[in-house]
C-alpha cells in the first residue's frame, strides 16, 4: 500500500509497507536545507514518530548528485553573532536532535554530496548507506564557520577525535569508500543498489518487536549524553520491555519454536 503524507515544498513524502520514503527535493541546489525545508522536515519527523503506521524512515537527496549539499547559504550570509547562535540552536532541537531522538529507526541513504549540514544530517539519523559516489565533508571553515547542526560532536562520537577533527580542520571531502572504512557509514554500495541496501536494513527491523526496537534506540541514544547515565537507562528500558504484549509474545513464540507476531504494545 502506497500513501502520499502531507504536501510539502521541499520535501517528497511516501508511507510505502509501513516504511516513511522521505525525499529532500530541491534538486537545482543540490538539496541545500533552508528554513522552508528544515520546518518540513521537523514536521514530517513528528509524524513519523507519532504515527503507528510508521516502523521506520528512509532519508535521501532528490537526483543523483547530492543527498545535501549543506545549510542553504543564502539564508544566512548577513547573519550575526545571535542570529547565528539562534540557527544553529532551532535546527539543533527541532530537526537534528528530533531525528536521533524518533524512536522509529532512520537510516539515511546517501545518494550523492553530504556536506556541511546534509552529513550532520545523515550524522543525526540512526544508520547510515552511502552511494559509491558520494562524497562527504564538513566544508564549513572554509567559509569562516564551524559545523553548527552537531557535526564536531556526532563526528566525534562515529570516527574518534583525530579523524573528526582532520576532516573539520581540513575541510576535505571524504570518499564513500573511506567513509565507510572509518564507521562513517555503515555500507557502501553502488549507486543503483542504495535505496535497496538502506530499505532491507528497515525491513529487517520491521521483523522485531517495534517498542523494543524504540527502547534500543533511546538507550543506546544515552551512551552519547553526560548529562544521562546510559547503563541506568538501560536498566529502566530492559525493566519496562517486560511489561510489554511482545515481550510475552517473543518469548512464547520462542518457546513454542514459531515465529513471532508483534502488535507493538
Ligand atoms: N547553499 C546554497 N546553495 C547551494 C549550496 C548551499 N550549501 N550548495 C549548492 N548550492 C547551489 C549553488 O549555488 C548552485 O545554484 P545556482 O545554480 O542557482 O547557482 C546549485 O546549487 C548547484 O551548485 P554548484 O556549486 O553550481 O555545483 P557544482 O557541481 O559546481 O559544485 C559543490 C558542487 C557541492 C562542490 C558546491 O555546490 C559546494 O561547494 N556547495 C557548498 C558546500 C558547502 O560549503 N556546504 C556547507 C554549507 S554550511
């Protein structure tokens, strides 16, 4: 079954067999996030989080050149101190940290450029597959500017420090190859296996308990934040799955050698 989601401009959004297809369709700029665009994505995100039709989301660029070719510069080339300090801080919590924060799994599929703000984007999702032709980079020095979507923080935490900042301070561009190689990527494929690669990784997980599935996400999630103590949050989400119909169901189907039905409560 195919549904069209909302009519966005910037954006192209399809539930396809309980999979979200969300396409970044401003192809002329190379799929450049400006304001209109982020808003779109913040809001196709909170319904992919909210709907229970919705077990996980593919993220990619429009044509073959570019997933996203970074935030959109024109927006942002007469901006201040504030006005930067407020960019970087709304597309942080609205549209960043609410991906890595869906409980439904994201993985980008990468299918040209992932520059600036488009690898901070494909950085916030849960997984990542790339294109054999894709390049990616955190060009933003080389316009007088650190990465601001939490890029020197999630390409930290994915790559180690070292090679973080080497691409940062640099500003080159990395192959796909190399990308994956340094567990920027979870797989490189050829172009014309990549929205199939990225959408058997859902499938596979559209197989599994959708509530645990969420409390991985969220647990795992922790590992990367001070201010939360992931071993505790670990605890309380392996605690709270036992209260769950599929924890029975799991176990029950396990027992009696069949496979399981889960119903997602
Ligand atoms: N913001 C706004 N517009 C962008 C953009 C961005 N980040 N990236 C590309 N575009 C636009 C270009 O301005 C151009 O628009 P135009 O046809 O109206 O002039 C169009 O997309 C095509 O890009 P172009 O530069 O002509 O393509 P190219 O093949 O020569 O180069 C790139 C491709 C990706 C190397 C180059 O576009 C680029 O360096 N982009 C900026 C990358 C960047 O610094 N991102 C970080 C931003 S914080």
């Amino acid at each position: 079954m195919k549904f069209l989601i909302m009519e966005y401009q910037n954006i192209l959004s399809e539930l396809r067999d309980n999979i979200l297809y969300v396409t970044i369709n401003r192809e002329r700029k190379l799929n450049a996030l400006n304001k209109a665009t982020l808003s779109e994505l913040a809001d196709v995100f909170a319904f992919a989080g909210k709907s229970e039709e919705v077990r996980g989301v593919l993220l990619t660029g429009a044509g073959e050149k570019a997933f996203v070719a970074g935030a959109d510069i024109s927006e942002f080339s007469d901006f201040g101190r504030e006005d930067g300090e407020a960019l970087a801080r709304n597309g942080q919590v609205t549209v960043f940290n609410a991906i890595e924060n869906c409980t439904k799994p994201v993985v980008a599929a990468i299918n040209g450029f992932a520059l600036g703000g488009g690898l901070e984007l494909a950085m916030a999702c849960h997984m990542r597959v790339a294109a054999d032709h894709a390049q990616l980079g955190l060009p933003e020095v080389t316009l007088g500017l650190i990465p601001g979507y939490g890029g020197t923080q999630r390409l930290t935490q994915l790559v180690g420090k070292g090679r973080a900042l080497e691409m940062i301070t640099t500003a080159d561009m990395i192959s796909a190859s190399r990308a994956e190689q340094i567990g920027l990527v979870n797989y490189c494929v050829p172009a014309s296996e990549l929205l199939e690669k990225a959408g058997q990784i859902l499938e596979r997980i559209k197989l599994r308990a959708p509530l645990a599935v969420a409390r991985a996400i969220k647990a795992a999630n922790a590992a990367l934040h001070k201010d939360e103590d992931g071993f505790n949050v670990e605890i309380r989400e392996f605690g709270e799955s036992f209260a769950t119909l599929d924890f029975k169901e799991g176990t029950s189907a396990f027992l009696e050698k069949r496979k399981p039905l889960f119903v997602g409560k």
